[in-house]
C-alpha cells in the first residue's frame, strides 16, 4: 500500500474487518478517520490493545486526547517510554498485519510518497504478535510517565550519567559540557558525544537572549549545574530550560 494513493482505504478495510481483536503500536496518532475507526470497533466489541509513547509534560501532548478517544471507546491504551514507539504497525484477529512506513496522520496519509505491507503468511505474523505481547506486558505501563523513586544523594547533586534513573523528578545535575548542537531551532548542551542515549540540557531560541552571553558561548567547556524535571525524549534524558537562575557554572 502506498501513501498518498490507496493507504488510507487499505487501513479502512483492514480495521472493519477486523472480527475479535486489534493490537497497534504507533509513531503518531491523530488522523481523525482513523482514530474514529478504531474507536468505532471497540464499541462493537473487538479488543483493541494500543501502545503509544507520550510527549511530557502531558498535558501539551497533542494527540493525547486522540488515545483518551479511543481509551472512552473501550480500547486498553499503554505508553512506552524507552524504547520511544517509532513503530507502525497493526495487527488484526493475530491474522493479518501491517507494517511500513505511514504515520496515523493526514500529512502521513495525503501528502508523503509512503509504503507499507499487508500480509497474512503466519509465520510473520507471529512474530509481530510476539513483539507486541512483549511489549504490552513487560515493557508499557498504563500511566504516561512513570516517577522515580530513586533517593537523590546526600549532597543533592546528581552525576549526569545517572540522570535517567530520576525521570519525572526535579533534581540537580552536575557534568562538564563536551559538546554543543545547535540547530538555529534549538540547542543542546551536551554532557557527551551521543546525543541519542546521553543527558542533555534543552534551550530555545526564545530563551537565548535571556543569558548574559548565548549559551553555547556561555557554557561549553564549563562544569555545570542544572536544575529541573528530567524528562525522556525518544530515549534519552534532558532538562528543559527557560532562564538562567536555574543553571550554575561550577568550574571553569
């Protein structure tokens, strides 16, 4: 199936026809038809397991009230943070699945050359259907965000390599900056070379002028404190910051 083409049609057929059960992991989740879709099969009785993972804080996740549509229509919804959810994929009756590249969203659907698969061959099937009972019952959870119950150390500093052992908690974060990324959309403070595992520290533009000099002057090469919620982006730990008060230089 390929988008803009036949996708949304071919996703249509697939959730009607569905006669017991539809598991889905998805990347994104705000197509209005297809959303109605799903909902619609669970208020006929088919069981429909969902897993997504959320934008913190929440409450700004735009398509969380798409999931609490769905959550209302009788669906079961759960949230993975790590691994982030980058899947697409449904699976129909344990029968039939798809997989490829669409998003659950119009721009995905109307305006992006996407493919996906549709099969049936049971071996690959089941696999799919492996993956997915892993994940629903080892790695997601019902809540969005998880808080740590990890103690913070006596001295309330946080080495920065531990910092995704407190998501969800406001502590203080200590660490050298080694590296710095800044796209002209946002900055990143970098207290390692990967940025994809590794704590960083968040600043917007907006923010920039905010600081006696630009940040990346400002801080790279510095020891720094930092405080503030850590939060999980696609996997990794960062701070979000939008004012100097809550960012020290400790050793130059």
């Amino acid at each position: 199936m390929w988008s803009p083409i036949n996708a949304r049609q071919k996703w249509i057929e697939l959730i009607d026809g569905a006669q017991t059960s539809i598991d889905l992991e998805q990347n994104s989740w705000s197509a209005p038809e297809i959303v109605e879709r799903v909902a619609a099969a669970a208020r006929r009785g088919i069981k429909v397991r969902a897993i997504f993972s959320p934008r913190d804080p929440i409450e700004l996740d735009g398509e969380e009230a798409q999931r609490d549509y769905i959550r209302r229509a009788g669906a079961q919804v759960k949230y993975i943070n790590q691994p982030y959810i980058h899947a697409k994929m449904f699976l129909i009756d344990g029968k039939r699945a798809f997989i490829g590249s669409e998003n659950v969203s119009d721009n995905s659907l109307n305006n992006n050359r996407e493919l996906g698969i549709i099969f049936d061959q049971a071996d690959a099937v089941a696999v799919v259907q492996r993956t997915f009972e892993y994940d629903w019952n080892v790695l997601a959870h019902s809540e969005p965000f998880l808080v740590s119950d990890t103690v913070i150390p006596a001295s309330g500093i946080v080495n920065w390599k531990d910092a995704a052992r407190y998501y969800n908690r406001e502590v203080t974060i200590e660490g050298k900056i080694v590296k710095i990324y800044n796209s002209g959309r946002v900055m990143w403070l970098q207290f390692s070379e990967d940025y994809q595992t590794d704590m960083k520290v968040v600043i917007f533009p907006s923010d920039w002028g905010k600081f006696p000099q630009r940040p990346d002057v400002l801080f790279m090469g510095k020891t720094i404190r930092v405080t503030g919620k850590v939060v999980e982006y696609q996997g990794a730990p960062e701070i979000i910051i939008n004012k100097p008060d809550v960012i020290v230089i400790v050793y130059k």
